[in-house]
C-alpha cells in the first residue's frame, strides 16, 4: 500500500507542475466563464438592439410604399387600417388601368409592392407583386388582415356587435408548464456535461499513456520496476491523473457556479422556454462524479497499456489510435441519443460500459431514470472495469520493460502468456 500512495503522489506532483497541466486549467477556467456568462452578453446585446430600435422608430415608415388596387372594394377604400397594421410601409390607392404602369414602378424600385385585391365566389384573394421572392410584407400578413376584415364584414351584416366580433377574432393565449425537467435546460446541461466528461476522461486518460512513455524513455521506469510491483504502478499512476482530474473538474463547477450567480440573467429564457440549472442537484452532481471516476478508471487501464508498448513518447499517438476510436464513437452514440433520452438507443449506450460515462450522467440530467437502469449501468462498468484491470495489469507486466518497436496486440498476449 506504501508503494501505491509513493507512486500516486510522485505522478500528480509532477503533473501538477507541468506547464501543460497550468496552462490547460487556465484556458478551461476562462472558457468556462465565457460559456457560463453567454446569457448576460446576449441579453446585453438584445438591450442595445431594443435601444437602437427606439431610436430608429422615427424613421420606420420609410421602408417602402404598397401600392394597392381595390376594384372590388375589399378594404371599403379606407387605406387607414392597412397603414395602421403595417406602418413600416405608406400604402396608395391606384386604379386597375395603372397596373402596367405600377408593375414597372416595382421591378425598377427597391422594396415597393404592388397590391391587387379580388373576390372569388365571394371569398376576398389578392395578388401580390414584389421586385423579388422574399422583399416586402410577408404575404401570410396580408391574408391574414385581408381575413380579418372579411370575417368583420359578415359578422357586421349578421348583426354582430363590435365587441363580440373582436372576441370571436381574437387569438387564443396559452401557456405551457412543465411538471418533469424543462427539455430546454435539461438537454444544454445534458450535452455540457457529456461533452465535460468526454474530454476530461480522454484528456487524463491520454496522460496517464504519455506519463508512462515518458517514463520508460528517461529509464525512470526500470528504478520504479526494482522497488514495487507492475500492478502497483499502473493502479498508482491511474489514481493520481484521475485525482488530477478530479481537482481540475472541482475548480471548473465551481468557477461556472460563482459565474452564474455573478452575471447569469434573471428569466432569460431560449425559445421561451426559461433556462434553469434545478436538474442539478445533490444526487446528479454525486452520479456525475462517480461515473467520470468508472469512466476515467475504465479509460485509463487500456490507456496505460498502450503507454507501455512503445519505447517513445512519440508513438504514443498511434498506440492510442484504437482507443481513440472507441472513446469517440461511444461519446456520439451517447450525445447523439440524448434527442430521445428514454429512447431504446439512450437506454442501450447508458448500459454499454464504454458509452455509459458519457450517457447516463446526460440522461440522469434530462429525465427520470428508473433505478435499475442506474444499478445495470454502474455493475456492468465495475464488471469491465475489473476485467479490464486484470488483463491490462497481466500485460503492462510483460511490456514495461520492453525497449524497441512498438508491440502489436499478438505479440501482448504472447508475452503476458509466457510470463504466466
């Protein structure tokens, strides 16, 4: 026990050190601010665009003029209630011999319009000319204008009132209230968090394979082999990189957490939908740590392996390209199914060990997970956890020592049998 606490505690001190390590939690620290304090420079930017509308509105009227031919009086001559629906354009009564003419006017003019209203067995329709696809009023608002006072016509000749014509033509307010986790804020701190946790574990994962390369490079490892066990080792140095990693993820919730309560909006809200952190609490925050602990564990015994089959720091890269690829793939399959985080996918990758650490945290978040999902997810990583740890220990054995080529994976499990 002696000789894994002197290994775990010489491997963080020295990475600890490391300008990389320094530098990386800086940057990581100023991202998250700026990540975390998005929603106060949006909302700051929206102040200013409403400011600067306010100081424009004098000149709203200027966009354009509509010019409108009305041979079936739809909108009774009175032009007033077009102007005082769309007063962003000056609207012009013409007569159906000037068409022609206004046609011209449009195609050689920016942002006028040409209106041609009409009636179809009784129902009132218009035509609509612009210069191109897209300028001027949306055509959906004048349908809906041009209905409106159809609608208002009948009801009037039926003898309606005002007031019960407005009612019958008002729109119908609604509000939307969620009694599970509001799928806008959930599904931000479900792809934050599987994103965080997928570079943590890789990051850390990556430096447990580069500090043992490292190692055998300098021939520290041959003085590290004399005085305690292989197993010892890699267990020791897993534990001080993940313990690293741990630390660095501590200071990063709590820069994000102090941000937030500096600079994060009262009611901001993303498609009106408000945005909230409440998913966050105590029992994610643990499920959180205890899955990027499984995953990194996971993660950081194939890592360790690969740092002992080559002699060079250099090659580290490509004996770490196979893990790579797993790592990878199982963080998109697990951010991937979180559109549907009660889906068959999500279910499956939150179960599969080498997704699990990056989709069940995720979907701990975004909904409620039945408990035996959680206890099959967490037993099937302590299980691969465990194997991983007795065939990478059995291996890390026979390659610490090897100087040369980088080893192939037939030429690990030859030697790990001879040494049997």
């Amino acid at each position: 026990m002696k000789g894994f606490f002197t290994v775990l505690g010489y491997t963080f001190k020295e990475n600890s050190r490391k300008k990389t390590f320094i530098i990386s939690t800086i940057i990581t620290l100023i991202l998250t601010v700026v990540i975390v304090s998005l929603p106060a420079i949006i909302k700051s930017f929206d102040n200013d665009n409403k400011i600067k509308t306010e100081q424009t509105s004098s000149n709203y009227k200027n966009k354009g003029v509509i010019f409108v031919v009305d041979s079936k009086d739809i909108v009774k001559g009175n032009l007033n209630k077009l102007g005082s629906s769309f007063p962003q354009y000056k609207f012009k009564s013409e007569t159906p011999s000037n068409i022609k003419l206004l046609k011209d006017k449009v195609k050689n003019t920016e942002n006028n319009a040409l209106l041609i209203f009409d009636e179809k067995n009784g129902v009132p329709t218009f035509n609509y000319i612009v210069k191109q696809s897209g300028s001027g009023l949306d055509p959906a608002q004048l349908s809906q204008f041009t209905k409106s006072i159809f609608v208002t016509d009948l009801l009037k000749k039926a003898n309606v009132s005002d007031d019960i014509s407005q009612m019958l033509q008002s729109d119908v307010t609604f509000n939307v209230s969620e009694l599970g986790k509001g799928k806008v804020s959930s599904s931000i701190s479900s792809m934050a968090i599987s994103m965080l946790l997928f570079f943590s574990i890789y990051y850390y994962g990556y430096g447990v394979a580069m500090s043992i390369a490292s190692e055998k490079t300098s021939r520290v490892m041959e003085l590290l082999v004399t005085s305690t066990k292989p197993s010892i080792i890699i267990l020791g140095k897993s534990a001080a990189m993940g313990l690293l990693g741990l630390v660095q993820l501590f200071m990063v919730v709590c820069t994000g957490m102090l941000t937030y309560k500096l600079t994060f909006p009262r009611n901001f809200s993303i498609g009106g939908q408000a945005l909230d952190f409440s998913s966050f609490t105590p029992f994610s925050v643990v499920m959180i740590v205890i899955y990027f602990i499984l995953g990194y564990s996971l993660y950081a015994m194939m890592n360790a392996v690969a740092g002992a089959t080559v002699s060079k720091a250099e090659d580290v890269n490509s004996a770490l390209m196979p893990i790579s690829f797993i790592s990878i793939a199982a963080f998109y399959v697990g951010n991937f199914s979180l559109a549907v985080p009660n889906g068959t996918v999500a279910i499956v990758s939150s179960i599969i060990p080498f997704s699990a650490p990056f989709s069940m945290p995720s979907r701990i978040l975004a909904t409620e997970v039945p408990v035996w999902q959680i206890w099959t997810s967490a037993f099937s990583l302590v299980l691969t956890i465990i194997f991983i740890a007795w065939i990478s220990i059995k291996i890390y054995s026979s390659a610490i020592l090897h100087y040369g080529k980088r080893l192939k994976m037939k030429d690990l499990l030859k030697m790990s049998n001879n040494n049997k």
